[in-house]
C-alpha cells in the first residue's frame, strides 16, 4: 500500500518521475517533491503578502491624491 501511495503521490506531483517507466518511486522522492512543494507554498504565500501590502499602500496613496484633488478643486471654485 505504502508503495502504491507513493506512486499516486509522485504522478500526482511530477507524472514524468512517477513511475510510468516502470522505475520504483522511493520514499527520498516522494520526500523531496513534498518538500519542494512545501517551499513553493511558502514563497507563494510570501509574495502574496508582500502583494497585499504593495496593494495597500497604492489604495492608501491614492485616498490621499483623491482627498488632495478636493481641496484643490474647492480651493479653485472659491477663487472663482
């Protein structure tokens, strides 16, 4: 059972590595394409952060231009 897991683990995860060509998959690999997989998650999750806040901040500087535009605008209609 173990080894068919393995299998379905690395087709799942890599097809060309899972075994289609008849080689037995070993726990090193399924633990290395696992692991690999893990550190992918974690620079996703890294450089969605940093996306979300670069995000903020752009929604931020913009409120502050859009108010900005405001008092200029009511700055001109009282001139005129």
């Amino acid at each position: 059972q173990l080894e068919a897991f393995k299998t379905r683990v690395m087709q799942v995860c890599s097809p060309s590595a899972a075994g289609s060509t008849g080689k037995s998959v070993t726990e090193q690999q399924v633990i290395e394409k696992v692991r690999q997989i893990s550190d992918e998650n974690q620079q996703s999750h890294e450089r969605e952060k940093s996306l979300q806040k670069e995000l903020s901040s752009r929604v931020t500087k913009e409120k502050e231009v859009s108010a900005n535009i405001e008092v200029f605008k009511n700055s001109l209609q009282k001139l005129q």
